[in-house]
C-alpha cells in the first residue's frame, strides 16, 4: 500500500514542478536569456532657475533580471546636441549610474516597468567668458516600457528624472533599443 502512495506523490511532485517551470518560463517572455544590454537616445531638459535647455544623449545599458519582476543594471551616456541660450553653450558632457527596475511582467508583448537608483551627471556651461563644469550625484527615477518586437530585440520609451538638486533638474525622454541574451 506504501509503495502506490509513494508514486501518486512522486507523480503529483513532477507534475507540480514541471508546471512551475512552465509558468516561470512563461514571464520571460522572450527567448533570450535574464541578461540584456540596450541603445537610447534621450532628449534631456536641463532647468536651472529661470534658465531651461534642451540638449541630446546617447546612453548604453548592462543589466539582468533577477527574477521576472526584478533587474539591476548599470547606464553611462554622453551628451551629442548642445543648446544655445543668451551667447552660452550649454551641454550634458556625461552621466552614469546603477539602478533597480522593477518590471511588470505579462503575457503581452509591453512590460511596463519603474526604474530608481543613482546618478552622476556632468554638465557644462561655456561662453566667451571660459568654461564651468559642474557635476552633482543625485537619487534618480522614472517609468519606462519595454515592447517586445522579437523575442530577443524590444523597443523602448522612457522617462526619467536624472537629477533634482539646489533649484536645478535634469529630465529625460527616452527611444531605445534593448537585447535580450
């Protein structure tokens, strides 16, 4: 008697498994691994008191997903269009950081997601009067989404809050690009 209950719970404890496995595979949607790297441009606004530029820039990002609701990941950009105001160059030279994202997996093809963590922006002020730099670390959010347009390649859109510090603020409006490996 022992032994057919033994196999109904060996049976029972496969089943479970293999089911559990499924559905964990079924929140990656994609085909591609928890490890990704991705492409965006961002139109950054740079505000600072009454002054306020829009400048452009191009980032990269490493990351991976813990788990399906879960992923770290490292940025670093640098700033590609400079905005003009009042005889003053104004430019984003660099940031980068390491962030927490927080992802709302689904069956669709978009995952919305939060993103939150750090980072150190660089940015620079030139006239004919010389050159200021000036670069601050500051806690940084936003929301983005990802929309799967192969199972290893989606496309992004993202805002972002790169900065909020002494009166100034650095915003961004992302289009990329994200791997799946």
């Amino acid at each position: 008697m022992k032994k057919p209950i033994a196999l109904i719970l060996g049976l029972v404890s496969v089943s479970a498994l293999t089911v559990s496995q499924a559905a964990t595979a079924d929140i990656y949607k994609s085909g591609g691994g928890s490890l990704y790297a991705g492409l965006n441009y961002s139109f950054i606004d740079i505000e600072s008191g009454n002054d306020e530029v829009d400048v452009g820039a191009l980032s990269a990002k490493v990351g991976g997903l813990v788990s399906p609701f879960f992923g770290v990941e490292a940025r670093a950009g640098f700033g590609v269009d400079d905005d003009r105001i009042n005889g003053v160059d104004y430019s984003l030279d660099n940031f980068f950081g390491g962030y927490a994202t927080l992802n709302l997996a689904n069956e669709s093809p978009a995952t919305p997601y939060l993103v939150f963590g750090f980072t150190r922006v660089e940015l620079e002020a030139q006239s004919v009067f010389g050159t200021s730099t000036e670069d601050e670390t500051d806690f940084s959010y936003g929301a983005g989404v990802n929309i799967d347009l192969t199972p290893e390649v989606a496309g992004n859109l993202e805002y972002m809050r790169y900065y909020d510090k002494n009166g100034a603020t650095v915003d961004g409006l992302g289009l990329g690009v994200t791997f799946s490996f």
